[in-house]
C-alpha cells in the first residue's frame, strides 16, 4: 500500500506544476481579517512535519527534505530573536509523525519511515528529554500510523485517523503520566492528512482525506470525552487534505492544504457566534504537509510544499489574529 501511495505521489509531483492556489470560499471577514508576516526561513526546506511549541519557541520535527527522503531534523524557532536553533535529532528519520505537549512534555507520534522505496508506518512515540536533550521512547501507539493528528485535552494526548495499510479512523489516547494508550470511540470518518485541535472541552478533527487521489473531506467531526461519542459540525468551505489547525481561547483557524491539482492558501476561522467558517487574509504562499503552533499572540506557520505532492519549502510565516 506505501509503495502505491508512493507512485501517487510522484505522479503528483508532475502534476504540481498545474496546482492551482486557491483562497477560502467562505465568506470573507471584512472587519478583522488579520494580518501575515513573513519571518525567517528555516535553515533548510521541509514538509510533511511534525510542528509544536514548547518553551517559548516553535519547534519542527523530521519530515521530508528537498531530495523527498526523510530527515531526523529538529529545529526550534525564536520569535524574540527571529532566530533558528538546531536541536537534537530523533533517534530515527520520520516523515508524517504528530507533535504533542503535555505540562511541558514534548512528544512526537507515529509517522512513517522509508522514502522513496517505501513508506512503513511506525507506533513509536519519543519525549523529549530536555536535560539530556535527547529522545526516549515511550509506550507506542496501538496502531502504527502515520498522517495522523493529535490533540491534547485535560492531559491527555488524542491521535487521531491516519493510515498503515490502509487509511483508518482509530482514535487511540495517551496518558504520560501513566505511559499508557486506551481505545476510544473511532472516527465517524476514516481519513489521513487531517488536522485536530482541543476546544472548549471536545476533540475536533477537521478534513482529510483517503488518498491523494481519493476522496476528500470537508468533515469537521467533534469528539465528547464525557460520552466518548462524536457529532457533526459545519464542515470546511472547501475538502481537503495535508492542512494544519490551532484553536486559540474562543476560535479554531485552520491554515492551508491540497488537494490533486490545487494548493491552498486559506485561512479560515470557526466562528462560534455564526456556527460557521469565515475566510481570513490567506497565507502569503499557499502550502500543504504544514504545521501550526502559537507563541504568545501569533501563530506560527513554517515549513510545506508549495505544490500537490513533493515541494518542499523554509518558508516561515507568522498570522497576528
């Protein structure tokens, strides 16, 4: 299965060239729309990452380089200093891996090893062992998986979709403290290259997709811990896969994204009062296999393609909401 997603994917790398950019199609917010800054460039181009913050700073982890192989790369971002520190690598290359923090815990899930021969989905999870700087593994995943999404809610770690060998709507939760996963209500809807986020006490995940040139989803699915139990919100203006999303004290916005032949430049925001989706000024480059984190009053952007498939870019933008 890697191996044909992997054929798919170059074919998509011809097909990039005819990637159209497109912005949001919701309605557009005239009033405050916000604003994007361009701040420096990674020290090298990434995509498929791995992105959180912790300590101030924005962390980018492994991903696929500019040759689309995977890189152990860990690099950190300082808003005050605008600039890139190189930090310990992860003890192996990892593409479409996940990033959680938990109480200042640093940890980094699933994923795949393997480029251009195959790709192999692994269950692994490393923390971040900062007085050592280095990695440690932890208990692993249930379901190896890699294009999953995290979220962290009351402490705990929600990963979400992905796929092995096949694309899956496991919903699987880690407990640091205990070092231990439990089983949880699946996903309505079996997808990878989703986002997810924690907000107002529920799992949200949002878009994704069953392959690069299958099906893609709108969907935005919300997750009730109490009832261990989903329901349906108003889904995205457009589907797609390979976005990135935060939630911020009383919105969710979601950055990017791809689907065969058109590249996404959105920014979109779930507006409670209105239960809809608002556009927002769009990124200033439209990119996919992204991240997002916020530091203080921004939220950070770095890393992606520019194109559907391998397009691997440095580029770091910063959105002031």
């Amino acid at each position: 299965m890697r191996t044909i997603l992997l054929a798919l994917a170059a074919v998509a790398l011809g097909a990039g060239c005819l990637g159209i950019t497109t912005d949001s199609a919701g309605p557009v917010d005239q009033t405050a729309p916000g604003r994007w800054i361009e701040v420096a460039s990674l020290p090298a181009p990434r995509q498929e990452v791995a992105v959180a913050a912790l300590g101030g700073r924005v962390w980018v982890i492994g991903g696929f380089g500019s040759t689309a192989e995977p890189v152990a790369t860990v690099e950190t971002y300082d808003p005050v200093t605008n600039v890139w520190e190189t930090r310990a690598p992860l003890p192996v290359s990892l593409h479409h891996a996940a990033a959680a923090v938990v109480d200042d815990r640093l940890f980094v899930i699933g994923g795949y090893t393997g480029g251009s021969v195959r790709w192999t989905a692994v269950d692994t999870v490393y923390e971040l062992v900062p007085a050592a700087e280095r990695w440690e593994e932890r208990a692993p995943m249930p379901t190896p998986r890699g294009g999953l999404a995290v979220a962290v809610l009351a402490g705990r770690v929600h990963a979400l979709g992905g796929s092995g060998e096949s694309v899956t709507g496991a919903h699987e939760v880690y407990d640091p403290s205990a070092n231990r996963w439990v089983v949880a209500n699946a996903m309505p809807t079996a997808r990878d290259h989703l986002a997810a986020v924690a907000f107002q006490g529920r799992v949200w995940a949002l878009g994704g997709r069953v392959s690069f040139w299958g099906d893609q989803f709108a969907n935005v699915e919300v997750y009730d811990p109490g009832t261990d139990s989903w329901r349906t919100a108003p889904p995205l203006p457009s589907p797609r896969g390979g976005l990135a999303a935060v939630a911020l004290a009383d919105r969710i916005l979601v950055f990017g994204g791809e689907t065969p032949l058109r590249i996404f430049s959105a920014t979109e925001m779930y507006e409670v009062g209105g239960n809809r989706w608002i556009a927002k000024e769009p990124m200033r480059t439209a990119r996919h296999g992204i991240g997002a984190a916020v530091v203080g009053d921004r939220v950070y952007v770095p890393a992606g393609a520019t194109r559907p498939g391998f397009a691997a870019t440095a580029i770091t933008e910063a959105y002031l909401p």
